[in-house]
C-alpha cells in the first residue's frame, strides 16, 4: 500500500477526467492521498474532493505565491474550513524566493506564514511546507527565513504536534538544512526529481536520511518522475519514487511503500477513515 501526501487534483488539468485518475492510483495501490490547498477556493475544493472520496484528504491554507486575496477575513475563513473533519493538516504554506524576489513581497510571505502556524497549533494539526530558493539554489535565504521561523514556532509546541509537527515537502534542499528540519521533528516531502538522470546529489541526500522520516508525494499535476518527465502527473505514479528510494536504501519497494506509509499515518492521523 502506497500514500501520495501531496497531489493538487482541483487544478484544471484533471478536470476532463478526475474520476479515472483517482481510479487508476487505487488500482496502482495508493491507499490515501493527501489535497493541500493553495488560497481560499482551493482549500474548499480540496475539501469537496476529500468529501466524494473516502479515500481523498484536504488541507488547507494559503501558498506563499498565492497570496494575492490573502486578507483577515479570508483567513478567518481558512481558520473555519479546518474544523471539517477530513481537514488533517495546514497547507500548502511556506516560503518562495523563486517566483517572488522583491523584500517586501517577502515579508509579506513571512508574515503570512504565521497566522498559518499559529493555527496549526490552536487545532493541533501538522503543517504541509514549501520551500523554493531563488534560481532553485540548494541553501539560501529563504532555507535560513523558514529554519528560523519553525524553529520559534517548535519552541512554544506540546504533545504531539511536538513530535510530528510537520512536513517539508518537495524537499530541494542541502542535507544539513534536512538535519535541521529532523532535528525539529519534521519530516521531509521526497518528489519525482529523485528519479531524474542528473539528480546523484539529490539522490545522496535522502540515501542518508532516516526512512522513518520520509513522505513519498507526488506534487501532482507537477513534476513527473521517470520516465514522464514533463507529461502530467497522477498519484498512480508515487510508485515510481517509491522503487527509486528502494534503489537508494537498497531495501524493496514493498518496504518501503509500507513505511512510508505507516509514517503518513502517523503524522496524519487519518487511519481512522479507513
Ligand atoms: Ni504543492
């Protein structure tokens, strides 16, 4: 049994044939999947999917390059949509220094990010991050800005958001950034590009990272992995990220597919939908 924890299917490129798509991941042996909003309308559509489908997830919040009808009372809205009860985390938020690069834009990002965490912690519920550096280097600003950021944040949590606080997703970063993300408990967000010719760094990286912390996703309808590079992507495709870690930690896919999964679960705490 395969998890895809991130896969934005409200976005129009699944409008033609959601159904068949959802079809073919349950076939494929994804068991869950996890819809992170991106602003208001997304988040509710997240969670309209997560309603049709018992097997569908939503979380919800505000993206760092969608912040345009951010406002209190949007927020506000946010803030309700998470009560429902297939809402099991807050995301996608986070920083990206790629696509914005003016500082004040960037300040605007960070402190929109912290109503948004502030919020996981009143409801107890982990947070979905992204994190993109300018020209997509491995480490820079926006690296330091979020490390600075959750690490204050982690300080004031308790219990059991505590422990599983949280998830990097779509991980890009240098492994002494993944260290210190383990080190404050999150987990790290593991996408196509690790099957892509070019990626050995990539690749080095999560061979050391604990498989107890990894999240296998597949950012759909974004970065395939190989051999669809550039098509769309689905979650039935999880799997091929699932045989490359295998390839990495040289332990087999079925392993694999059943800690990451068990990691989900924990994290989520969504097997109570089963
Ligand atoms: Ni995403």
């Amino acid at each position: 049994m395969l998890t895809d924890t991130h896969c934005h299917l409200y976005l129009e490129q699944f409008a033609g044939d959601i159904n068949d798509v959802i079809w073919r991941a349950t076939e494929a042996g994804v068991a869950k999947m996890l819809v992170p909003g991106m602003d208001l309308e997304t988040s509710r559509e997240a969670i309209r999917l997560a309603e049709t489908h018992a097997n569908i997830f939503a979380a919800v919040g505000y993206h760092p390059t969608d912040m345009q009808r951010f406002s209190q009372e949007n927020f506000d809205k946010i803030c309700r949509l998470v009560e429902h009860p297939k809402v099991i985390a807050i995301g996608e938020i986070g920083l990206d220094y790629y696509w914005i690069k003016e500082p004040e834009k960037r300040m605007e990002q960070r402190q929109n990010l912290l109503p948004h965490l502030e919020l996981a912690k009143q409801v107890n519920k982990p947070v979905i991050l992204h994190l993109r550096e300018e020209n997509d280097a491995w480490f820079g600003a926006a690296s330091v800005d979020l490390l600075n950021i959750l690490a204050d944040w982690q300080k004031d949590l308790s219990g059991a958001l505590a422990d599983k606080p949280g998830v990097l997703h779509s991980f890009n970063g240098t492994l002494e950034t993944a260290q210190k993300a383990l080190a404050l408990n999150f987990y790290i967000g593991i996408t196509g590009p690790i099957t892509y010719k070019k990626a050995d760094r990539k690749r080095e990286i999560v061979a050391q990272l604990p498989l107890e912390k990894l999240l296998i996703e597949t950012d759909s309808p974004f970065l395939a992995p190989a051999p669809f590079r550039g098509k769309r992507n689905e979650p039935a495709n999880v799997g091929l990220i699932a045989d490359k870690i295998a390839e990495v930690h040289r332990m087999t896919r079925e392993a694999v597919a059943q800690i990451t999964t068990a990691n989900a679960n924990r994290l989520f705490g969504w097997e109570a939908y089963a």
